[in-house]
C-alpha cells in the first residue's frame, strides 16, 4: 500500500511535495454502490485493515446489492428510521426520515441519497 501511494505521489510535478510521503493511518470512505470495491480493498489490501483508523459507508444500504457490511472500524449511515430512540445503535447511523424534512431543504430538486456523499461524509471525519 505505502509503494503504490509513494509511487502516485512520486509522479508528481516534483515543486508539489518536498519529501517523500509516507503514513501510518488510513480513513476510507465509500457511497452507495463504492461499497464493493470498498470492501474488498479494506480486507484484501495487504496491511490495510491494520492501519485503518475509520471506515465509513454513506448508504451502501442502498446500493444494489445493498450494503450488509459491518467493519469493526466502521461508521454506517442508513437512511431508514431507527428501530428505536437514540443514535447511533453500535455504528450504525440512522438518518432516515430526516433529509428530507431537515437536511434536504438545501438541496432542491436532489435525492437524499445523493446528499450523503457531501452531509455524512463531513459527520464521519467529525467524529
């Protein structure tokens, strides 16, 4: 993982980075159908599941198929109402209900759904 990065970063117009690039942590993120190809690069991607701090799925519910996917590390948006008060339930976020009587009035004509990748994306990295 660190020699593909270093090498895409290396490519570079070399005035935009000084040294070279090297890390210890990822944040991953994935929306609706992304989880797939999410998944799979956070549980076969050599040393990726250990340097993984947050992995967050924007309604991956919603994708076809939809998202059952559960990392331990993981934050989850739903768009459905909650089962019961209260949020979150483990790490799984429940949004339903509420984009298009709260957050949605910002968007116009968008879904709800097309709203996560810029609303939940920007709650996940807060938390």
């Amino acid at each position: 993982m660190t020699t593909v990065v270093t090498a895409a970063i290396d490519s570079i117009d070399v005035t935009a980075l000084r040294t070279r690039f090297e890390f210890n942590e990822i944040y991953s993120s994935s929306f609706s159908d992304g989880w797939i190809p999410h998944r799979q690069f956070h549980t076969e991607g050599a040393g990726v599941e250990a340097m993984t701090t947050r992995v967050i799925d924007l309604d991956g519910q919603a994708a076809h198929p939809p998202s059952f996917w559960r990392p331990a590390k993981g934050i989850v948006y739903l768009d459905r109402a909650p089962p019961r008060l209260g949020n979150p339930l483990g790490n799984e976020w429940y949004v339903g209900g509420r984009w298009t009587k709260e957050i949605m009035l910002d968007w116009g004509k968008f879904t709800g759904h097309a709203a996560c990748s810029s609303y939940l994306l920007y709650h996940g990295m807060r938390l």
